[in-house]
C-alpha cells in the first residue's frame, strides 16, 4: 500500500525544493528513497515508515554555507509532520517518521534509535559516495565558488583540511569517513564499494596533477 501514498509525497516536494541546489534536488531524493527501499529489504525494515522518511528527508532546504544547517533536519522533520497529518497518513507512524527524518544528517549528529532511522541515515549517506557522491561534492563546491584543491598541498598532507576552503578538503573532512558511520550491514557493505571508487579518483587527480 505505500506505493499508493509515493506520487502525493514527490508532489509535496515540488513545493519544497523550489530553493534545493544541484544536490539536494529531486534526482537525490529519487536515489535516497531506491537506496533505502534496498536497505528496507535487506535489514527487515518497515516500509512504512522507511519510505515517506526517505522521500521527506530534506523537504526543508538550508544551504551548506547557512549557520542553521544543523537544524535542518529537525525543521523537516517537522514539516514532514505537518504535511503528513494533513493528507491523513497513519497516526502511529508520525514519530518514527519523524525521528528518521531527523537522525538522518550528519551535521544534526542525533544518533538513530530505530532500524528505520539507520537504513535512512544510511541511505542519504550512500548518496554522498561514489560517482554520484563525487559529481554533487563538485557541484556543491562550485556553486559555493571553492578552488577545486589547494595548489600547494592539494591533498591535505601538511595542513589541516579544510573544505570551506577548498572542494577536495571535503573528502578528508566527511566523505572518505562515511563508510565507518554506516549503520546497517547492506549499507556498509555498498559504502565499501563506493568509496574504493573514490579513492582511485583521488589516485588519479593525484597523478594528473603531478605530471
């Protein structure tokens, strides 16, 4: 029955992520809620409280740059709520909902207490890695206008990263410590994956700057 309820919970976001940048937009929620029907499946999760979280976990948009960015969980949480009582979504399933919602960002660092909460942190983490994780870490530093690296240490070796500096500081900051936060089997196993992945790029930016 939840795939009944999806089409009114991407309506919703149409008017919420008017303000979203490149990487926050409906394509990432898209990839989130895939990520975590998977993780639902493979950890016994419940969907119906799994789905609607995934696709409103970032109804609310708040920019890297913005002092507030680590309410904003907490204020889609909300919001999820408010949304989700008005089309009369299931009473019992608002405070689960919007505690998954909530413990999803990093930044928050409310620790998930429920199995949903952690395939859905878990599935918003797995968008941060791999291919697609790489593409929105470089939209998201150019549209903030980051040198893509430090020209005299462009891997952080002999300072501390910084990535409100420099793009690829992101990685040593947050992106290539994701695998080790992932809270479910499934997610950590694909975390894995991705971030070999990423590795190697670094790999080869390495050489190509070097030559």
């Amino acid at each position: 029955m939840i795939t009944l309820w999806e089409p009114r919970f991407e309506s919703f976001l149409y008017t919420c992520l008017q303000a979203a940048d490149a990487a926050h937009d409906l394509a990432h929620i898209r990839r989130v809620v895939t990520s975590a029907k998977r993780l639902a499946h493979a950890e016994g999760a419940a969907l119906e409280i799994v789905v609607p979280a995934a696709w409103l976990h970032d109804c609310v948009i708040v920019a890297k740059d913005d002092p507030r960015r680590k309410e904003a969980s907490r204020l889609a949480a909300q919001t999820a709520v408010t949304f989700l009582r008005s089309v009369e979504y299931p009473e019992a399933h608002l405070s689960p909902i919007a505690h998954a919602i909530a413990a999803h960002s990093f930044s928050a660092n409310i620790p998930p207490e429920t199995l949903e909460a952690r395939v859905v942190q878990d599935a918003d983490r797995l968008d941060a890695l791999g291919a697609i994780g790489l593409s929105r870490c470089l939209l998201t530093g150019g549209a903030l206008g980051r040198p893509l690296y430090d020209p005299d240490d462009p891997f952080a070796e002999h300072r501390p990263a910084d990535d409100a500096q420099f793009t690829i500081d992101h990685f040593y900051t947050k992106l290539l410590r994701l695998p080790a936060t992932m809270q479910t089997e499934a997610g950590r196993q694909e975390a894995q994956t991705r971030v070999t992945f990423m590795t190697h790029y670094l790999d080869v930016l390495r050489h190509e700057i070097e030559a």
